[in-house]
C-alpha cells in the first residue's frame, strides 16, 4: 500500500508542477475490453477530443496476438492491422513488442509504427508501463531514434471473478513525449478507465 501512495504522490506532485501548461487533463481516455477465449473486442473514446476506436483482436498461438483497428479523428479514418508479440512474462516484468501499419483515408500519410511495451507488476493490482515508440514510412523520418513514449501507471480493481469470468476496472494516468528530435518535449498527461470483462 505505500508503493501504491508513493505513486500517487509522485503522479499529483507532477500534475501541480505542470498545472499551468495546457497539455494536463485536457481530456480523457475510456476504453471497455470484452474477451472471451482467445477473442477480444475493444471500444475507445475520448472526452473532449474527437477520436474514437473499435478493434478486434486474436490470440494466434506462442504469445502473437493479430488484431484490426478502425478509428475516426474528425474527417480522418484509419484502418490499422497490428501484430504483438509477447516475449516474456517474468513475474514483475513483461516485455513485448508490437508492429502495426497505419492506413488513413483522410489528409495524414500512412507509416509503420513499432513500439517496444516494457510492463513492471509492482504489486498484484499495481503496474506501470513503458512504450518507446520508432514511426517509418509516408512522411516519417526512417532513422532509428525514437518517435515518442507512452508511459501508463494503473491500478487493477477485481469488481467480479469466479473460475469463468471476471469484471476489473483499472483507473490509469497516462503521460506521452515526443522523442529525440522533439527534446523529450510532453505530449499531454490525461487519466483514463479501462472496464475489462472476459467470459
């Protein structure tokens, strides 16, 4: 429970010092997760901003998951094909990785996108994530420094489970830069809830 309020500290603390910059809180993330097998099915918004997703995933067999997104971003749709890898599952630490390709019909170009996902279990309910982000292809720059970095730190609450399914509602802070070439400059800090049911 301290690590638990370490973290918080730690994330309103940085919230405060931040508070005058516009890319705090400005909107928020919400996502419902509904798996069942090896099939999985997720709807995205955004309060205060115009995108929205829904994507069908699968598990394919020695830790590759394929899934397919469509997005609307006010008058740009995208269709985005993903694969994901999960290379180790070590108790506290997770590591994988994920290529997807991104194809817009509206006026952005479309690239490759590859992100390395570095996850830390700091107690059972407690994690936090680390996404390092490398864009390729349309008017991208095709180097190896890195694009941007998602970081994510959650709490899991377990509302139902039995030894069929489970309802777990995770409340996240989510805090993204830009990469190399952008001095590691913040994107936007948001919270965010993941509603998680599997059959």
């Amino acid at each position: 429970m301290k690590v638990i309020a370490s973290i918080i500290a730690m994330l309103f603390a940085a919230s405060v010092a931040f508070a005058a910059e516009d890319l705090n809180w400005n909107k928020s993330e919400h996502n419902l997760q509904i798996k069942s097998g090896d099939w999985g099915f997720e709807v995205r918004t955004y309060l205060d901003d115009d995108y929205d997703h829904m994507e069908v995933s699968k598990k394919i067999g020695n830790g590759l998951t394929a899934a397919v997104r469509y997005a609307e971003d006010g008058t740009d749709t995208e269709i985005r094909p993903k694969l994901t890898h999960k290379l180790l599952d070590a108790g506290m630490l997770s590591l994988a990785h994920r290529a997807e390709y991104r194809y817009h019909t509206g006026s952005a170009d479309d690239n490759w996108r590859y992100r390395a996902i570095i996850g830390l279990q700091l107690t059972n309910d407690a994690w936090v994530t680390l996404q390092p982000r490398w864009e390729l292809g349309g008017d991208k720059e095709n180097d190896s420094d890195i694009d941007n970095v998602k970081w994510q730190a959650g709490w899991d609450w377990t509302l139902d489970q039995n030894e069929t399914s489970s309802v777990v509602l995770t409340p996240f802070i989510e805090y993204q830069t830009e990469g190399a070439d952008g001095d590691w400059k913040k994107t936007h800090m948001i919270m965010g809830t993941n509603l998680s049911v599997k059959f």
